[in-house]
C-alpha cells in the first residue's frame, strides 16, 4: 500500500514523529479502481485537535467517515451528522470539529464504483449522510471500531479498513450512468452532448440514467469534478486567475461563483486560516485544514444541534 504523510501544525523543521497530528494519505493497490483514497488524519494532541477543524469539500466521491478517539462534531450546513457515516458531499463543505484527541479514517470511494462497496444507491447519500451499521451491520462496524482502536500503527489501522472493505466487495456493474461518471471525472469539461454520443445513446437517456443512478444531472456532476480539480491546482501555488485557466472556466469571477455556489462562499473566505501543510500530491480527494478563527469554535459546536441526538 503506498501511502504519503503531511505533517500538520509543527512546521516544516520538525520531524513527523514530533509534530501534533500527521494526515496520512493511503493508496490501496488491491481496491485502486474503487478507492481514490483513503485518509488517516491522525492528531492525538488533544488541545492542538481543539484548534483546528477539518473540512471534506464537495466532490464526486461517497466518503465513509469512521472514528478512533474521542469522538468528533460532524456538521455539513446545519445539519449534523453521525460520527460514523457515509455522505456524497454536493454542496456546503462537511466540517469535522475535534473536541479531543482526534482521528478520523475517510475512505473515498469512486462513484462509478462504489456500488461494489456500499449496496445502497448512490443517489440516497446526496448531501445525506447514512450511520455506518445500517449500512454494513452493526456487528461489522463495531469489529472495525475494534480494530481501529487497537491499532497501534496508522499502517495497521489502514490495513484493517482494507480488509474490511475486501469483506464487502462485490462485482463490478457495468452500467451506462458508471461509464458516463467515469468519464466525467477524467474530463469534467466534456459537453454531454458529446459523452452522449461517445456511449452511443441520446442526451436524454443518459441525463435520465445518470440522475436515477448517482441524484444529480451530468452536469451538475461535472462541476463537482472540476471543483476537485480547482482545489487540486490550488495546492500548485497558483493564482486564482491561472487555477481558473487551468480548470476551463472562462475568468477569475466564474470561479468566484462556483464557489459561492457549491460551497456558499468566496475562494479566501473558505479557505481562511488553512494550515499549509504541503500536500501537493492531494489530487481527488481534497481535505482542508483549519485553525479555528479568534472567537474560538464554530458557533454550530455550542449551539444545541437542532436536528436532535447524533448518532454514534
């Protein structure tokens, strides 16, 4: 399994073994037309974990988000989420808030794939989020709550998630709405005019196959992919104007707005107080990490969590 660190809060002079936390990007090679990746956000620091949020912009990837101490606030919106879930983020970032020691594995399943996974359909976790036994059985979440907890290594943690997502793997569908999605993330610029004669079906049919699959048209799923791609080109050190070129949009003020729209916030607003941890390699799979602003938390982690108890 190949796997990359970023050292997160000690700054570049200090070795991993003596920074806060370490995010740990993972590589599986048995799952790699499954998985994008797999995260290990590792910081047993209780007090810097307090500092800091963590945020899973939107994308095209279903993400399946477990925990291996105390565990953390899960919100996207206002909406708050078990601490153990699976959610296709669409829209408005989904934000972890630490209130300890924090870890939290992510697993980012391609959705052209994930059916092999996850037996639910794609389209029921569009910006809902699902608890992890109600999809793969109480009994198997609380082995891997096991296994996590008693990993005394990242390696050994990650290998454990392997295993158990091999325990779940099932063959691959081939379906329409899965080849439009594959090409979609390779080339999120593509008109679906012309993905719709590259498959051999008319516009219609594959929009109608592709909402009923995946809960969004081939449009709006292109925009995902492309917005994965802006905040790839970001971590190059680009300018906004040349990430926007970048990305086929036509100017600074394009991209602008699709930030306002799919995450309801302008470029420097979402990415205030980013903790910089040169993870260059980030590519699909984006995580931000943020100090907390001077007023301390979010206001939604003391607030009363409108939507009732959460689910661990």
């Amino acid at each position: 399994m190949n796997v990359v660190e970023y050292p997160i809060g000690g700054g570049p002079t200090i070795s991993v073994q003596e920074q806060p936390g370490v995010l740990r990007c993972f590589r599986s090679f048995p799952l790699s037309d499954i998985i994008e990746a797999i995260w290990d956000c590792d910081i047993p620091d209780g007090d810097f974990a307090k500092s800091v949020t963590i945020k899973c912009p939107p994308g095209t990837s279903l993400q399946l988000i477990g925990q291996y101490r105390k565990p953390a606030r899960i919100a996207q919106s206002e909406t708050v989420l078990p601490s153990k879930c699976a959610t296709h983020v669409q829209s408005h970032a989904l934000t972890l808030f630490p209130t300890g020691a924090f870890g939290a594995v992510i697993v980012c399943l391609r959705p052209d794939a994930a059916s092999r996974i996850v037996k639910a359909p794609f389209r029921e976790f569009a910006n809902a989020s699902l608890y992890l036994g109600d999809l793969f059985g109480n009994w198997e979440v609380e082995m891997c709550d096991d296994l996590l907890a008693g990993a005394r290594t990242s390696h050994e943690r990650i290998a454990g998630v392997q295993a158990f997502l091999l325990r779940q793997l099932s063959p691959q569908i081939d379906s329409l709405a899965n080849r439009a999605a594959g090409y979609l993330r390779k080339n999120p610029g593509m008109p679906v005019s012309a993905l719709a004669a590259l498959l051999g079906t008319s516009e219609r049919n594959l929009s109608r196959g592709f909402k009923r699959a995946f809960g969004l048209s081939p449009k709006r799923f292109a925009r995902l992919a492309r917005f994965q791609r802006i905040l790839a080109e970001r971590r190059l050190d680009r300018s906004w104007a040349q990430v926007a070129h970048a990305c086929g949009l036509s100017d600074q003020a394009h991209l602008i707005g699709e930030f306002h729209d799919l995450v309801g916030e302008a470029p420097t607003q979402f990415f205030t107080r980013e903790l910089r941890i040169g993870a260059d390699g980030m590519d699909e799979a984006n995580l931000i990490i943020q100090r907390n602003g001077q007023n301390g938390r979010s206001q939604l982690v003391d607030a009363d969590f409108r939507n009732g108890q959460e689910r661990s």
